[in-house]
C-alpha cells in the first residue's frame, strides 16, 4: 500500500497503515475512517509518558528504531485485524518522540461501537507483539534503556 491509498481488505478496508518519521495528528486517521456507514468510531492515541517501571527517573523523550519491514509488517497487521463492516487506520512514529506526543494513533470505525472496540483492542496488541519497532528510553539525568529488542 502507498501512502494515503484506500485499500480494501478480505476482511475490512485498512485506509492507513504506515510508519511515519514526523509528528502524528488525530485528524487525519479520524478523516480516512469516516464514512456514512460508520456509526462507531473508536480512536487509541499511545502516547509518551514522563514516567515508566523500567526507568529510574523521569522520561524526557523516546527515540524509536524500525526494522526495514516494518512498515510492511504494520500493513499485514491491520489487514489481518479488519473485519467485515470496518475501516482502519494506523500509524506509528519513528525517530524522536518527546513527553506528551503521540507514538501511535489508531482509529477504527464500524456501525456498531462493539466491534470497532474489539477491532481497536486486537489490532493495538498485535501492533505492540508483532511490528519490530524498538525504543530506546531517555531520562532526566542521562540515563537511557532500550526496549522491546529480541
């Protein structure tokens, strides 16, 4: 899939799913999940946190790695996690991502709210298990870790 093209599922319609170097907006995942049909649209923003178990001050920032794949990956993802009757879009970030942006946003639509939850919830996990995405975690200090290598 390019860039912004629609493209229709066995088992849904996936309008978006890329990795993307700059800053995410909610606008233009909840545009490409709109639609007549839709009654239910439900939208996930993972976004970064001042604080985390694994650091041991306050986070500033998180610089995040993909693998070459990933973008391909993210695609299969998201079709493989459309359903009949729903709309997805997705994108994660890549690069530096300071305290307060959004790493990940995903909007799913459908007409009933109950199967854009289950949708929204599937492809979010499966996102976090299966997309080879790497962050490397920076705190106040100095300090830093990686996370999510194999």
């Amino acid at each position: 899939m390019a860039g912004d093209q629609t493209r229709t599922a066995e088992r849904g319609q996936v309008a978006l799913a890329r990795i993307a170097g700059e800053q995410l907006g909610l606008d233009a995942h909840l545009a490409a999940v709109s639609g007549p049909g839709y009654g239910a649209v439900v939208s996930f923003i993972g976004q970064i946190r001042d604080h985390d178990p694994e650091a041991s001050g306050p986070v500033e920032r998180i610089e995040y790695s993909a693998h070459p794949d990933a973008g391909a990956i993210l695609e299969k993802v998201a079709s493989e996690a459309a359903r009949p009757g729903t709309c997805l879009a997705v994108s994660h970030r890549i690069g530096t991502v300071e305290v307060g942006q959004p790493a990940l946003i995903a909007c799913v639509s459908s007409a009933h709210r109950k199967l854009a939850y289950e949708v929204s919830r599937d492809l979010i996990e499966r996102i976090k298990r299966e997309v080879p995405i790497w962050k490397q975690q920076f705190e106040s200090g100095g300090n830093h870790n990686w996370q999510g290598l194999p």
